[in-house]
C-alpha cells in the first residue's frame, strides 16, 4: 500500500464531487445543506457510500458510546465535511478519531470555506499514528 497516495482514483472522484457541489452551491451554507447536495452527487456518479454510519465505542464487550461519520464511502474512505473559515484542530482530531474507531486507513476532511473547498487528507496505518497529508 503507497503510504502517500491510498485510494487516489477514490480519493479523485470523491473530491471532484465536492468541487461540483461547491461550484453549484457557493459558501456560506451551513454544513447539512452541502451533506445533502453531496449525496445527490455521489449518486449520480455512482459513488458508494453510507450517510451517518455510526461506529459503535466498546469496552470490555459492551457499548459505551457511538460515533456518527458523515460519510463512509466505498466502505473504505471516512469523509467529513464542515463548512466555516478554518480547519480547526478539533476538527483533524475528531476525524483521526473516527479513522481509529472505524479501522479504515484514510479520511478526507472537507471544509466548505469563502475560499471554496479545502481538502486534509488524513492516514491511519497500522504501523504509523494518524498522519496528516
């Protein structure tokens, strides 16, 4: 597995998708409002994916908690979109969070910003900590 390009087709077609529906839309909506539209567009392209999948927190065999990931797409890739100025380090720590949770390898953090739609692609590898690319 390329440690700098996994999933790149998926990731390709995953953010011509959000450049479309920014393109479309413009900024300053709130982030269900692009959720929404994005969801129009994968299907359109034939994107696989899962809205709100939740990941179930365990310990000690029981449930304690549950986490809700935008998306999950292709059942490989965590996308998670915001909409605001900035990526904040709230935002990179709470989608390395769901790359553990999930046991996927990458994410994709979209912000919907005045300056259109800003990309963090974020790893998690079994040998490596979460890394941002």
């Amino acid at each position: 597995m390329n440690e700098e390009f996994i999933f790149e087709e998926e990731s390709y077609r995953i953010i011509g998708c959000l450049f479309e529906v920014f393109n479309q839309l413009g900024a300053g909506l709130k982030e269900q409002v692009y959720q929404k539209a994005v969801v129009l567009e994968f299907k359109k392209n034939g994107i696989g994916f899962r809205e709100q999948a939740h990941i179930p927190i365990m310990y000690q065999g029981m449930k304690v908690g549950t986490r809700y990931l935008d998306f999950v797409v292709d059942e490989k890739i965590v996308l998670e979109l915001k909409s605001g100025r900035l990526f904040s380090r709230q935002h990179m720590d709470q989608t390395c969070e769901y790359l553990k949770l999930s046991g996927l390898h990458l994410a994709i953090l979209a912000n919907f910003s005045n300056n259109g739609v800003k990309i963090k692609r974020l790893v998690n590898l079994p040998s490596h900590s979460s890394n941002y690319l």
